[in-house]
C-alpha cells in the first residue's frame, strides 16, 4: 500500500495571498486544461518560427537567382550589343572602303572618258581636216578632169572599142566583145558629158547589134554529133554486118495471145482452144522465118553488097574519123570543112547502109539537120563606133591646140614687155658704165709706172 499524501502548494511570500479556494473537480480539470493548450500553444509556435525562417531564405533565394539571371541576361545583352555594334562598324568600315574605291574607279573612268572625248575631238578635228582636203583633191581633179581628162576617156574607149574588134575578127567571140562594149558604154555614163552624147548613141547602136546576133550553141551540136555516132554504131548495112546482127539477136516476143480458161470451161474446149494456139504459134514462127530468108532492097550501087566484114569496120572507122573532123571544124568556127565532112557522112549512109528503117533512119534525119545548121554566124564590125571615136579625138585635138594658142599670147605679150623694160634700163645705166669705165683707165694708166 501506498501511502498518499496531500501535497499543499506552497505559498510564495513575495506574492500577495489570495484567497485560498477550495479546489474542486471541475476547476482541476479546468486548469489542466488550460495547461494542456498552454502547451500546444507554445510548441506550434516553436514549429512555426523554423518554417517562416526557411520561406524566407527561399525568397531570398528566388530573388537572388531572379536578379542573378537578370543581371546576366543584360550582361549578355551588351555583349551581344557590342558585338553587333563591332560587325555593324566592320561593315561601314568595308562600306567606306568600297566606296571609296567606287569613287576612284569613277575617277578613273571619268579620266579615261575625258582622254575618249580629247581623242573625239581630235579625230574630229583631223576627219574635218581630211574632209577639206578631200574636197580640195576633189575639186583639183575636177579642174584636171575638165582640163585633160576628156582625152583620157576618149583614150579608155578607144582601148576598150578596139580589143571588141578584135574579138570579133580574130575569135569571133561574140560575148567578149559584148562585155568591153558594155564597159565603154559605163564609162561614157558615168562621165556624164553632153559633148559625148553622140559618142555614146553610136555606141550603144553598135552594142544593140552585137545583142541580136543569134550565137552557135557548140554544146548542144557537140551532143547531136554524139548522138549520130552512136545511131552509126547501131545503123544496119546493106551488106551482111555481122557486128551489128549479133547485137541485134533477140528472141521473138510470141504475138498470138495465150487462151485463158476458167474452172467451168469443159475440157474439149480446153483441147480445142489449146491446139489452135499452138498451131497459130507454128504459123507465125514460120512466117517470120521464111520473112528473114527473102527480102527485096532497091540498091543503086551493087558492090555494097560485096563488103567484106573488114571493109564494114574500116567503113565505120572512116565515118568516125569524118565526125571527128567535123567536131574541129565546129570547134574552130570553119564552115567549109564542116560542110564537106557532114556531106561525106550523108553520101556514105545513102550509099551503104540500110536507111528505111531503124537507126539508119534516124542518122541519115540527124546528119541532114546538121548539114543545114550554120556554125558560123555574120558577125558586124564595130567601124561606126571607130570613126565616131577618131572624129571625136580630132575635134578635141584641135580644141587643145586653139586653147593652147590662146594661152600663148598673153605669155608673148608679157615676154615683150619684160625685154622692153630691160632694154630701158640698159639704156639709162649706159652713162654710169661710160663713167667707170674712164676711171679704171686711168687708174690702169697711173700704175704702169710703177709695174715697171
């Protein structure tokens, strides 16, 4: 057992006593209550002094980072701020540069543009110095054209008329005199002279008749007489040609049509039809042979028929050689030979070879139309304009002369009066030569002595 004790609470004598109440249950209960919550009061307290603490290093935290960050972004903004204000001042530095250069390339260009516009001018200046000249040539020649220059053209055309003469005369070409006739009439009108008006009209009617003068085609008479060679080759002779028959040997084209049958034709007209054809195949065989072994010729000269093969070929050698001939004779404008060569071609085909039909037919047609063709055409002179020329040069000629003389007389004039005028003053200065020469007489007298 324990013993209990009622503890009395002690009574502090500092304290002013108060009156001793009876403690009841209610009021213990009041009181441990209050305690209680005293307590609690003071230990929430406790714990909420550490939380505000650590709230407000966190804010200072926070604000510091806030302010740290801010003060770096600004940091970074200058940076970058001068940076850009480096580049930017790179930039207008290199822009001044080439600008500057720019201006000194326009100053170059400008320079050289004023060095362009100098030399303009200059050459200007020498074209305008040029162009004078020019005009004082011009006008120099214009005077020696007009004093001599006539003679000269006259001279030209002359040369010119006269190499169209001989053209004619000595080739006979008449496109070459047609082209220095051609020359002469640009010259007369480029000059441009009423006092060769009638020059040129002769010269112009003498071209006109060079224009209608029908020219030789040599090429196509070279061709026709190729073509009469070739005609001769195949031509037929009155005698046996045997040259001639083997190249002609062909086999006969059938000229009875073959009989056609269909699929209802009975078969004895088949038979029938088949042997009639046959037989007019025979017949037709037969008459072409027998045509061959006989034929009637009128022949007025009998040994062409006694032509031995040899002869055949010198034969158509001799014709080959007269057409040789007569090529030259076309070539060098002889008309003579041309006509004695085609004529022996012409008497040797009517003579010789078989000239009804075939290729003797056609070379005796040829050879007649060659025979009648002229190699050689009347060609004019050019006489009118040769004396139109010397009439002309002659007229001239004595104009010179009369221009001539003319100026000769005032130069006579002038020389008469220049010997008058010396013939005075020699006749004044007479006295003074009178004088000197009685002074060096007697200058010459007065040292004999003393040479002596």
């Amino acid at each position: 057992m324990t013993d209990k004790t009622e503890k009395t609470p002690e009574i502090d004598p500092s304290q002013p006593e108060k009156a001793t109440v009876q403690d009841t249950p209610a009021t213990v209960a009041a009181e441990h209550t209050g305690k209680k919550s005293t307590y609690f009061s003071q230990n929430d307290t406790a714990k909420q002094q550490p939380a505000a603490k650590s709230k407000h290093g966190l804010t200072v935290l926070a604000a510091a980072i806030v302010l740290a960050l801010v003060g770096g972004g600004v940091w970074y903004g200058q940076q970058q701020q001068q940076k850009d204000y480096v580049d930017l001042e790179r930039q207008l530095q290199a822009n001044i540069q080439a600008s500057n250069k720019a201006v000194d390339q326009v100053q170059q260009v400008q320079s050289q543009l004023r060095d362009l516009q100098q030399k303009y001018q200059q050459l200007q200046r020498e074209l305008a110095d040029s162009q004078e000249r020019t005009q004082d040539l011009h006008q120099a020649f214009q005077t020696l054209t007009d004093a001599g220059g006539q003679q000269a053209l006259l001279n030209d055309v002359e040369h010119l008329v006269n190499l169209a003469q001989q053209q004619l005369l000595i080739g006979g070409n008449v496109n070459n005199a047609i082209v220095s006739m051609e020359t002469a009439q640009a010259r007369l009108a480029r000059a441009n002279r009423p006092t060769l008006a009638s020059l040129q009209q002769t010269i112009n009617g003498d071209l006109q008749r060079l224009r209608a003068i029908t020219v030789v085609d040599v090429s196509s008479l070279s061709r026709q007489l190729d073509t009469l060679q070739a005609e001769l080759n195949r031509a037929v002779l009155l005698a046996p040609d045997a040259a001639v028959e083997a190249g002609e040997e062909t086999v006969p084209e059938p000229t009875v049509p073959e009989p056609v049958f269909t699929e209802e034709t009975p078969w004895w007209e088949r038979t029938a039809k088949q042997s009639w054809y046959w037989v007019e195949r025979g017949w037709d065989a037969v008459s072409q042979d027998l045509g061959d072994l006989v034929s009637v010729r009128r022949i007025d000269d009998a040994s062409a028929l006694l032509l031995s093969p040899e002869q055949a070929d010198r034969l158509r050698d001799n014709l080959r050689l007269r057409i040789t001939t007569a090529r030259l004779a076309l070539m060098t404008g002889q008309p003579l030979v041309w006509q004695s060569e085609m004529n022996a071609v012409l008497a040797v085909l009517q003579q010789r070879f078989d000239v009804q039909t075939g290729a003797g037919a056609e070379a005796l047609q040829l050879t007649r139309s060659l025979l009648e063709t002229p190699i050689v055409t009347h060609l004019p002179t050019l006489d009118n304009s040769l004396q139109a020329l010397e009439s002309m040069m002659q007229k001239e000629a004595v104009d010179d002369a009369a221009t001539a003389n003319e100026a000769d007389e005032p130069a006579e004039a002038g020389t008469e009066a220049v010997e008058q005028e010396e013939a005075g003053d020699a006749v004044e200065g007479q006295p003074d030569a009178t004088t000197d020469n009685a002074t060096q007489a007697a200058l010459r007298t007065l040292a004999t002595p003393f040479q002596g």
